[in-house]
C-alpha cells in the first residue's frame, strides 16, 4: 500500500525536503505492481492479492493531485489497482507550521474535482467522506 504524495518536484522539496519523491514514488509503484500484478479477490470478495495506491488531497494542491492520479494511470492500469483517496487532512495540531496554505482544511471544491478526475480516470477503490475531516479523526500527539 504505497502513498503518492506529489507530483510537482516543488512540493515534495517544500514538504519533505525530498525533491526526488516523485521519480522515487513512481518507480516504486511500477515495481510493486510488477511484483504484485492486479488485485485478486477471493470467493469471499475479499482482497487477497493487489496494490491499493493512497493519496491524500492537501489545501491548495488539487491542481497536484489531479496530476498524481494522471500519472498513476499513466504508470499502471486502474482497472488492476485500487485507490484509496483521501480527505482527511486536519491541521489542527500543525497551525504553527511556517505553510500558512496548510493552515485549513480542504474546501468541498478542491476534494470534488479531485474526486471528479479519479472517477473520469476509472479508479476503483475508496473515496474518504469529505467529513472525514475533523478534529475527532485526529489521534492525541502529546
């Protein structure tokens, strides 16, 4: 279950101090995919065998994430994967972090067009309630 979490070398570097994540991410996932093959489901319709590639849409990068799943689809075919997409980024333990656009929450726009192009796109997986959001969801840090 590997994460991709950006596209642009940019924000990889700003984020993670990783300004090689995206070649390193996309070459992972080949590899596991090559290694693994597409999704098996047993006579139960559980999940035996597959990839499920996660991503999760941060405030004021959707326009990176439409681009992430464009490359996925580029990489790997999406009807032998699944996603699992996420909304879930809360930034209320971080609001001291020197990224004022991380800062909030997700907007329903920038998580719906994101949504949007992964359906457009043939993705099958799991799509995170926008609600998903919130402060409950948020484990105890201290």
């Amino acid at each position: 279950m590997p994460d991709f979490k950006y596209m642009s070398r940019e924000l990889a570097d700003k984020y993670s101090s990783a300004p090689d994540y995206p070649d390193v991410a996309q070459n992972a996932i080949r590899q596991m995919y090559s290694q693994i093959g597409r999704c098996v489901y047993g006579d139960d319709g559980l999940l035996k065998r597959g990839l499920i590639i996660r991503h999760l849409v941060l405030p004021a990068a959707r326009r990176d994430s439409i681009e992430v799943l464009k490359k996925i689809a580029e990489i790997v075919p999406v009807d032998e994967v699944l996603l699992s997409l996420m909304s879930q980024y809360t930034p209320d333990f971080a609001m001291d972090c020197e990224f004022n656009e991380l800062h909030r929450r997700l907007t329903s726009f920038e998580y719906s067009s994101v949504v949007d192009v992964a359906r457009e796109l043939g993705f099958d997986g799991f799509i995170q309630a926008h609600s998903s959001a919130t402060k409950k969801y948020t484990p105890n840090f201290s």
